[in-house]
C-alpha cells in the first residue's frame, strides 16, 4: 500500500507545515485549488507551483520547485501520472521531507526511487480527504 496510516498521520502532522502544491494555479475548477483551500484551513502554508506562477490563496507561485527560494516540507503533485516521476525527483533534490502524490497520481518507480533516496510518500491518496480525519 502506498499510504498506509502511520505515513500519512506523519506527513500531515509530524513533517512540516510548508506544502508546495505542484500543478496549483487560480483556476477555481481544478481540484489542486480546493486541496490547496483545505490544507490552508489546516494550518498549512501552500506554495502554488505552476508554469505560470500565479498567486493563488494569497501565496506567490514559482514556476518550478527549484525556484522556491525557501525549504519546502512536503510536495503535493496534481499532474498526471506519466510527469509525476520527474516531480518527485525535483523533489527529492530540493530536499523536501515528503512527497504526496494526488488521487489517480500512481507511479511506482518513482515511488521506489523517493522511499530509497529517504523521504517519505504517499501516493493516490488526497490530503484533504485525510486531514479532517486526523481529529
């Protein structure tokens, strides 16, 4: 299983409180930006991470990870399973402590390669569906 409780209870409260949301952008339609809402009501600070580096829930938006001039706690990634695995890797190269991977968002090589390289993850799962869980 690629989530199971302990990891997820961990990365939502134990690793940090600074989320880089890769694939947020000001459209109000796309699931990133209600995920990013919810993680916001939690205590979280979101990082929009789009091409287009919009602002988004108040927050500056970069256009990659590697320009986020700040340590990032855990990256969250809406974007499609097959861009995923290079996410993640940025990822780890950033330092990031976790890396979430989105509802439908599956890759496992990529999932392999973070667990080995020491940070966590969870994968398929959606941190606004856990959060409120916690209690």
């Amino acid at each position: 299983m690629y989530g199971d409780p302990a990891t997820v209870r961990r990365i939502l409260t134990e690793l940090g409180d600074t989320w880089a949301v890769v694939g947020l952008s000001s459209n109000q339609h796309r699931a990133a930006y209600g995920v990013a809402q919810v993680l916001q009501r939690y205590g979280k600070r979101i990082v929009p991470v789009h091409p287009k580096a919009e602002t988004v829930h108040g927050e500056r938006g970069y256009a990659s990870l590697a320009d986020i001039p700040f340590d990032v706690d855990v990256v969250d990634v809406f974007v499609r399973s097959d861009l995923a695995g290079a996410v993640a890797d940025e990822a780890v190269a950033i330092g990031a402590r976790a890396v979430w991977f989105q509802l439908g968002v599956v890759d496992e090589e990529a999932y392999a390669r973070v667990r080995a390289a020491g940070p966590e993850m969870v994968m398929d799962r959606c941190p606004a569906i856990e959060i409120p869980l916690l209690g």
